[in-house]
C-alpha cells in the first residue's frame, strides 16, 4: 500500500493500513488467486492475480486525484487491472483487502500528528 505525496509516493506503514484520509489517495495491490474451474481442489492449480486500487478521498482535489492515477501506472509493474475508487464508493472486494477494518479519517494525515 503507498499514500500518495505532494511529489511521489511513499510505502505506508503496515500497521495503518485500513486508516484511509479523506485528503489523501492511496494505492492498495490486491492479490488473489483464481481457481481452475472455480472449485479448490486437493492440490494447488490456481493462478496468481493482482488489481491496483486507486482510493480517492472525496476532499482530494483535482490535481491529487489525476497524481494518483498516473502513479498507480507507475507503480504497477505486473501491468494488473487498475481500478479508481472514490471514498463511500468502495466495493466489497476492496473493504475485504482490510477485513472490515478500515475507517476514513477527516483531513490530511499530516493535519492528525
């Protein structure tokens, strides 16, 4: 998971995933595994897979929602679906990454320290 910065971006801290901000964007890689003919079986035949989530705040302005979007491109390396995401938009796949855990902050984090 990276927080997207005035520059760049930066890793964000494991212990805080699930702590989003509503001026802030962030990237999250989901992976997951697809099962050959839906089913598990008694040996391992899945495939590997992975999704870049682009969450946007709804206080983000323009600028930092369009940053967040080219930089997920630039992260993404596997050339995996990218998805944008607005706050209170989420989809159950997405909150499921956090395991009903994630809650949105009001503001910046740096407005929080």
């Amino acid at each position: 998971m990276w927080r997207i910065t005035d520059s760049s971006y930066e890793e964000y801290p494991r212990d805080l995933y699930g702590e989003m901000y509503s001026g802030e964007s962030f990237i999250i890689r989901w992976a997951y595994r697809v099962m050959q003919g839906g089913k598990k079986q008694d040996h391992d035949t899945g495939r590997d897979r992975a999704a870049f989530f682009f969450w946007q705040g709804a206080d983000c302005t323009i600028k930092e929602k369009g940053k967040s979007a080219f930089l997920t491109v630039r992260v993404d390396s596997e050339r995996a679906p990218q998805i944008q995401l607005s706050q209170s938009k989420e989809p159950p796949a997405f909150l499921q990454i956090f395991n009903g855990g994630m809650v949105t902050f009001k503001g910046k984090i740096s407005e929080q320290k």
